[in-house]
C-alpha cells in the first residue's frame, strides 16, 4: 500500500483528461469505459484515459470527437499520479498488433491482464494518434488510487477558433 511507504521525496508525473463537462466533477471516475470500448478498454471496465501532456490529449479527444459542437462541451482536469503507482513499460514491450487501426483485441487484452493483475494504479500506454506520445491508463477501482492520483480542478477546454473552423 503507498500510505505505508515512506515519503520523503514522491516524484509524480502530471497527466490531463478531457471529458464532457457533465463529468467535471469527478473526471477520473472510470465510468466513460462502462459505455464503449477503446484500444485499451474493453467496455465495461472502469478505466481512465489521460495523456502525459494537454496538447495530446487534445489531440486524442480531436481523433475521437463526433462533432465540433461536442468539442465545445469538454473541459479538462490535471492530476498528479505517484510515480510508484506507474507501470512504465517501454515501446518494444506491447504486443505486435496493438497500434491496429482500428483497434483490435491485442492491446485490450494487454490492458485487460494489467487491470486484473492490480500491479498498479496506472499504466503508460504510447499513443497511436502522435509519435512518440504516451498516454496513461488509469484504474480508478485500485485500492491505492485515491493515495496515488491527486485530481485538480477541471477547466473548460477553449480550443483556439482556428482549430475549430477547420473541423
């Protein structure tokens, strides 16, 4: 358990989420992976995506977004995730196939494994929409998760106009 460990110096990594505001108070809740699967979530799994950086989140939600109107809606909210709660794996250790396009069962099941395990809180996951990119997936049902990730406050996403006209 972290609250066992001692602290003397806790380094975190910092990561963004962009969901609807009808989320903002609790944005990291998991309950998005209850509704459809993802490339790492099978749906029905409370699950959190978040980005290490707020431009890749924003280009992810961009990827996924069904309307500029639905853009419009989305706020986003930092968190700070204890680094001991992180599974860093690197590139070379995901399974062939998982960056499919569209997304198929290997990195689900690579993701599934990691939930069931209960290993960590959190697992850097690289991103398929940038290059070099990583995005975390969290789980909020882990014991430690309130002790590990500490969620800021949500704020609305002002996308530049620019952006938006061309979409």
């Amino acid at each position: 358990m972290l609250s066992d460990r001692p602290r003397l110096h806790v380094s975190t990594l910092r990561v963004f989420r962009i969901v609807h505001r009808t989320y903002a108070v609790d944005p990291y809740s998991g309950r998005s992976g209850l509704q459809a699967s993802s490339r790492w979530a099978s749906r029905g799994r409370l699950v959190s995506y978040a980005a290490d950086n707020l431009a890749l989140a924003t280009l992810e939600m961009i990827a996924g977004a069904g309307s500029m109107k639905r853009l419009q809606e989305m706020v986003y909210a930092p968190a700070d995730i204890d680094d001991r709660a992180l599974l860093r794996p690197d590139r070379d250790e995901f399974p062939d196939g998982w960056d499919r396009r569209p997304p198929g069962p290997v990195s689900r099941s690579y993701r599934d494994r990691w939930l069931t395990a209960g290993d960590s809180v959190a697992l850097r996951v690289p991103s398929v929409t940038l290059p070099e990119g990583w995005n975390v997936v969290l789980n909020p049902s882990h014991a430690d998760f309130s002790d590990a990730v500490t969620v800021g406050n949500s704020r609305p996403l002002d996308l530049d106009p620019r952006i938006l006209s061309r979409l």
